[in-house]
C-alpha cells in the first residue's frame, strides 16, 4: 500500500471530521457533498485501501510459496540423473538425461558438455542455461521432460519414494498448480488497485469530491475564513 494514498485518505476523513464539526451550517446541495454521502465514500476508500493490502499480502505469499517449491528441483532432477545412471545400460538415455539437468543448473554451475552429434567430429562444446530455461514455467517444461524420459526406461526403478515416476508427477502437478496460484493472486491485486484508484480518483471519487467540498465551504464562509484555512493544509492528492 502506498503511503500517498494512505495519507490522502486520512486528509479526507479530517475534511469530513470539519464538515460534521460545522453541523448545520454544513448544507450542502448536491447529495454527493452531504454528510452522510461523505461518510459513505470515506469508508468505501478505507475499504478498498484495505483490499490492496490483502490482495499484495497474498501475492506475495504466493511468490514465496511457489519459489520455496522450486527451490530443490535441481538437486532431485541431480539425484534423478544419478538414479538413471545407475541403473541404466543405454548411453544415450543417460546422455538425455544429463542434457535435462543441464537445462535446470544454475548459471554459476552450468558446465561444459561433450556432445557428438551424427555426422560430426566428437568435440568440446560451451553450453550455457538459458534464462529462459530457468523461469518457472522453463523448470517445470524440463522437469515434465524428465519424467517422460525416465517412464519410458524399463531399468528406472528406484526404491526411494521421491525418485518415483508418481512422486514426480506430482511434484510437478504442485509446481504448476503454484504458479496457477500466483498467476490469480496477481490478477486480484490488479483488479484491487483498480478498484482503490477508481474510489481514490476517478469520477465522483475522492479526489474530486473533496476538491469541491472545499469549494463549496470557500462559497459558504469565504477563501479567507478559519475553516477554508484548516482545509487548505489538507492534501488530497500526492
């Protein structure tokens, strides 16, 4: 929550603290200047002020979640790969498996890799881990990779439960469903900041209506009265 906007919010509610203090001498035609009208918009920005605040917390629990999460992915695709090595014949499907892990590493861990591709000279190439490959939807395209490499290989077969092909799944089915998460959360805070401004300063908001509170007390009492004063210290806008 912005600190301007909680400023601003409370400069409203001493606006309308003076115009009760002034009673009825506070008269005001238009309905949406009248005490109780200000009341209503005063309480409808302290709510959507709140909202904010609700929707960012969850966000960014979210975001905290969804990383925590990830965190250890690298090492289980490491133990996955060693797995793979252990009880695989093929080569090539434990090359394959190297290449995936390889696309989770971290950049300051990423190595070189040895490839021969058909046709070539075997040969000593730099890889590096692409950026890409390394948001969130990247890990878990890689670690869907995995798992589809590592069912498909009849020697695959580990007896620690978190190397299983179901626990991986899962896994997976976690990572996603956490950025689902956050994906949600993020669009309800979209959708709450919307809101808040729309009370704050869109037509007949508080911005505007304070404003012509202040005019219409200037109209009343004068620009030079104790009152037009007291409000001018009041900044409804940052």
């Amino acid at each position: 929550m912005k600190t301007g906007n909680v400023k601003q919010v409370a400069a409203f509610g001493k606006l309308v603290g003076i115009c009760n203090d002034l009673g009825a001498s506070y008269n005001p035609s238009k309905a949406a200047l009248t005490p109780t009208a200000l009341a209503t918009l005063l309480e409808q920005a302290q709510q959507n002020l709140e909202a904010v605040n609700v929707a960012r917390a969850n966000f960014v629990l979210a975001i905290n979640a969804r990383q925590e999460a990830y965190a250890g992915i690298y090492q289980l695709v490491s133990r996955v790969v060693r797995a793979v090595a252990s009880s695989e014949s093929s080569r090539e499907n434990i090359r394959d498996a190297k290449m995936i892990r390889h696309l989770l590493a971290p950049r300051s861990t990423a190595k070189r890799i040895t490839t021969t591709a058909a046709g070539e000279n075997p040969g000593t190439v730099q890889t590096s881990t692409s950026s890409s490959r390394l948001d969130f939807d990247g890990q878990a395209e890689s670690l869907s990779r995995m798992i589809n490499l590592v069912q498909g290989m009849p020697a695959y077969a580990p007896n620690e439960p978190e190397l299983q092909v179901a626990s991986l799944k899962a896994m997976l089915s976690d990572l996603k469903m956490k950025s689902q998460v956050v994906a949600s959360t993020a669009n309800v805070l979209a959708n709450a900041r919307i809101n808040r401004n729309r009370v704050l300063f869109g037509k007949e908001g508080m911005l505007e209506t304070g404003t012509a509170v202040k005019e219409y007390i200037r109209s009343v009492f004068g620009v030079r009265s104790e009152t037009a004063k007291e409000l001018g210290k009041l900044r409804l806008a940052a």
